[in-house]
C-alpha cells in the first residue's frame, strides 16, 4: 500500500465520526435556538434580551476556548507530546470560530441595546476586535511557521494577551454583571445553560480539526 493509499483510507475512516460530530452540532445549536426561543422578554430590552444573553455566554465560551488553546501548549512545552500540540492547535483554530460569532452577536447586541451596530466608543467592543484581530494574525503566523514548539509559545502567550485586553478593560455603558444582578430565574439559568451548550460545541470544533490533523505542513 503506498503512502497515498494510506492517507486515503484514514480520511475515509474519520468521516462517520466528522459526520456524527456535525450532527451533534446541529442538535446543539437547534437546542440554544429553543432555549433562546422559549425565554420570556424583558420589560427594557424585550426579545432583545435573548441576543444579549447569547452574547454574554460567547465570550466566556470564547474565552475558555483560548484558555484551552493556551494550556495544551503549556503541556506539550512540558511533556512534548504530540497529542497536546495536535489538540492545542485545533483549540486555536476552534478559539477564533467561537469569537468570530461572538463578534457578530455583539454587533447584533449593542444595535438592538444602544442603536449602534459599532459602538467603537465602548471599550470592551474595542478590546473585542482586536482579540479577533490577535487570535487571526497568531492563526496565520503558526501556520506559516509549521513549528510545534512555536506553535504551542504563540497559544501560551495569545491566552494571556486575550484574558488581559478582555479583563482589564474599563466599561462605559456596557454593564458589568447584568445576568448576575438580575432577578430573572429564567435569565440566570438559561446563561448557564447556554455557555455550557456553546463550550460543549467548542470541544466538537476542536474534535474536528484534530481529527484532520495537527499544525498544518505536518499532517
């Protein structure tokens, strides 16, 4: 069997389980779309409050996801174990998707809650562009590179640059805590609810890319 052969039939022996892992990221995401769907409105925001809500869960999805993506490299520097550097590459690429759409939902949220598709005035949406800005260049760069132990320093110091720029913000109109200091039973379950669906779809994203190989050049 030549080498060729050999990756053919790898190939076809991981498409049932993409496959099974899209389907469960269907499921997933037609269950945060009933959750979303069912939640009562708000007296100030309306239905709006639901994009807000989906919002909030997006960043701490996303932030979880480059904390990943950051561990894994810290393990692979300290053990060089192939399977930690495969999984915290697909974490990055899975880290940037997650905050890709939490990119879209804040300018969905903040047009519906102030008005402005782009409220550049507010600090946390700038901080929030440019981690998009960050986790995209750290993406290409690694993938120019195509080094493991680079790969694995970039991810270490990309989760630290993120939680800084997202954590040490100040805010202007954007509320610090607003389903922590809301009354709603239903608000404060439902966040929960959501980010634990959202995490769950972030470990089958990065299941994927590890199921297709680890830093591009060295599959």
């Amino acid at each position: 069997m030549t080498h060729t052969d050999g990756a053919h039939d790898g190939a076809m022996r991981r498409h049932p389980a993409q496959r099974r892992i899209g389907y469960a990221l269907l499921a997933l995401a037609a269950g945060a779309a009933l959750l979303l769907f069912f939640l009562p409105a708000e007296k100030t925001l309306g239905g709006a409050i639901k994009i807000v809500l989906l919002h909030g869960a997006l960043v701490q999805a996303g932030l979880f996801s480059f904390a990943a993506a950051g561990l894994l490299g810290a393990l692979y520097l300290l053990t060089r174990r192939e399977g930690a550097i495969a999984w915290c590459a697909a974490a990055q690429k899975a880290a940037l998707a997650v905050w890709a759409v939490y990119v879209v939902s804040s300018m969905a949220a903040t047009y519906l809650a102030w008005g402005q598709l782009i409220a550049w005035d507010e600090p946390r949406v700038r901080a929030s562009a440019y981690v998009l800005l960050l986790a995209a260049t750290c993406l290409l760069i690694v993938w120019w590179v195509r080094d493991r132990v680079f790969t694995a320093l970039v991810n270490v110091a990309a989760a630290a640059a993120v939680y800084a720029l997202v954590k040490g913000v100040s805010v202007v109109r954007h509320p610090l805590d607003p389903i922590g200091a809301s009354t709603s039973v239903a608000y404060r379950l439902a966040s929960p609810a959501l980010l634990l669906i959202l995490l769950v779809m972030a470990a089958l994203l990065a299941w994927t890319w590890r199921l297709r190989g680890g830093i591009r050049g060295e599959e």
